[in-house]
C-alpha cells in the first residue's frame, strides 16, 4: 500500500462543527476520486468534498492517524484520534482488460491491411492493464504497420475507460496462418479407436502441419491409433491404422466370388489386417499363399482371378 498525500485546497470554515463522526477504517470507492464521506462517517455538510486522488484500480491507500487528524480538523469533522493506530484503509477495486476486448479490435484492425481475418495473433510480452470493475471500457488501435511477408506487425492501442484517464501502449506481435482442422480434445492412448466425441475442430499454425495431416473427422473416426497422441494436437494419417479385426496366425473364412458361383474355404492369415486391408493368406488345402481383402472379423476375400502369390513356406506353414 502507498501513503495517502491528497492535495487539499484551503477553505475557510464557517460552519460549525458537525457532530460527533465515526472513523472508517475500511472503504471500498467506487471512484476516482477520495470524498470526506469515504473516511468518516456522519462526516457533516461537506461529507461529499473531494479530498484528492483515489488509488489505481486494484490498488489502496491508508491515512494514518495524523493525516485523519488534519483532515478532521480542516473540514470541521468531530473526530479526534484514540490512537496512533487509528487508520483508514482505501480500496478500489480493479479487474484485468479482458483478452478479447484487445483482441477483437486488433483482429479487425489487421484485416484491414490484409492479415488473414481467421490467424493466429501472437502478443508477446503484452500485459493487460487493470480498469474499475463495472467500468465502461472502449478500446481502438491507432498507426497500425503490418508485414505480409512476417506477418509482423505494430500498432497502439488506445484504451478509454470510465474515471481513468485514457492509456495509449504499443503493440509489437505477429499473425500466423491457420488451418482448420480436428484435434483430439483429450489424450488418447495407443490402439484405442478414435471416437466422434474424442475431436474437436479448431484452428492450427500452418507452420505446424506437416504433410500427412487428416484434415477431416472423417479420415480419423474408427480408426486405432499407433501411439498415443496429446490432446490439441493435429493428427496424422501416419498415426493411424485400420482396427484389427484379424490376427495374424488366426484361421479365416476364405470367400471367393464370380458369376453364378460363389465358394468357401479355410484359410490361415499370415498377416493382421482391418477391414479393407489385402493380406497374405496360407490355402491349406493347395500349400499356396493368396492375396485376399480382409471384410470382416474372421473373414477374407479373394479376388477372382487371383493367382498364388508364392508356395507357403516351412515357416508360414507353422503359423497354422
């Protein structure tokens, strides 16, 4: 806290002493300024005379048992200190500029002199100021200088608010381009299935997409993921693999289909594969190895026409 040093005009006293005041000892103000009433109670006729500057928003002020004394005394108050102790403690209460109220006027600012309206805007080393709590606050951006090459920019900002004076800062930062893309809202664990629910679109720095990156919900729903990834982070299709739905080693259903005849056999899958992958399966009939389109759990699907890929060897025959 800082000391009270209020600026007092002289006035003459022709009132007569008010009654007997109470000191307070603690007041929150509403305003910019310090009134009588604020230190004492049943202060008199000039209970609202202005006595000085309040505190910044956020901050307080003490008067000490002299102070309150003097000021007693110059204004006619019935007040006197018990103790050197006696005190008055002045709060204003303050809040911190809201982000966005900076943000939306720069954003739209920057658009004017062709930033992308949908970027990132990086503010480093910006600290919002503190304003009253209930303030009317007006924010505006003036001699804004912006680099497309960069995406750097400077500019001031210009903030009016009720009972302060009106604050200028100067802005330095830099508007990156985003994409929109799904990002996990959460971690998810390797081999689990992505979810609906587990995604969330939102707009990431282009600089950290790299190629490979899904680019919609629908390339990662239903599929298992290889390692685990961090929420708020883009995904890639080399993060993904199709759910397994038959194990290597597994016996399988082997299908084959051509016009007006259909057959079936068993088969030994010597791969793993998600519906939709073509895998190496073992004939054990024909010692032969095919390649078949995996369409479901324990079932695989030979193209017609297809011929043996290689004869099974001793090891892939023991994967029966």
């Amino acid at each position: 806290m800082q000391p009270f040093l209020p600026a007092l005009a002289t006035f003459l006293l022709l009132a007569a002493p008010a009654a007997a005041a109470t000191l307070r000892t603690e007041t929150t103000l509403d305003s910019s300024v310090v009134r009588l009433s604020d230190l004492f109670d049943d202060a008199g006729q000039r209970a609202e005379r202005v006595l000085g500057p309040g505190p910044a928003p956020g901050e307080s002020i003490v008067v000490e048992a002299p102070q309150l004394a003097a000021i007693a005394r110059q204004f006619g108050v019935d007040w006197r200190p018990t103790s050197l102790a006696d005190r008055s403690v002045l709060d204003r209460p303050g809040r911190l500029l809201p982000r966005e109220e900076v943000m939306t006027p720069l954003r739209a600012a920057l658009a004017t002199v062709g930033a992308p309206a949908d970027g990132d805007i990086d503010l480093p080393g910006f600290s919002a100021p503190m304003i009253p709590v209930g303030g009317r606050t007006e924010v505006s951006v003036e001699q804004l200088s912006y680099d497309g090459a960069s995406g750097r920019f400077t500019a001031t900002l210009v903030i009016v608010c009720t009972d302060l004076p009106t604050e200028r800062a100067r802005l330095s930062g830099r508007v990156y381009q985003t994409l929109e893309l799904p990002v996990p809202v959460h971690r998810l664990a390797a081999g689990s299935i992505v979810q609906a629910s587990d995604l969330e679109t939102t707009r990431v720095r282009v600089e950290a997409v790299r190629d490979g990156a899904v680019h919609t919900p629908a390339e990662a729903v239903g599929m298992a993921l290889k390692r685990q990834v961090a929420g708020g982070q883009p995904l890639f299709t080399s993060d993904l693999m199709r759910p397994v739905v038959v194990a290597k080693g597994a016996r399988v259903a082997m299908e084959l289909y051509a016009p007006g005849l259909a057959l079936t056999g068993q088969g030994v899958a010597l791969e793993a594969g998600g519906t939709g992958d073509v895998i190496q399966v073992l004939n054990p009939a024909s010692r032969a190895v095919v390649a078949a389109q995996v369409v479901g759990p324990g079932r695989v699907r030979v193209a017609q026409g297809s011929t043996p890929l290689q004869p099974a060897s001793p090891g892939q025959v023991a994967a029966r």
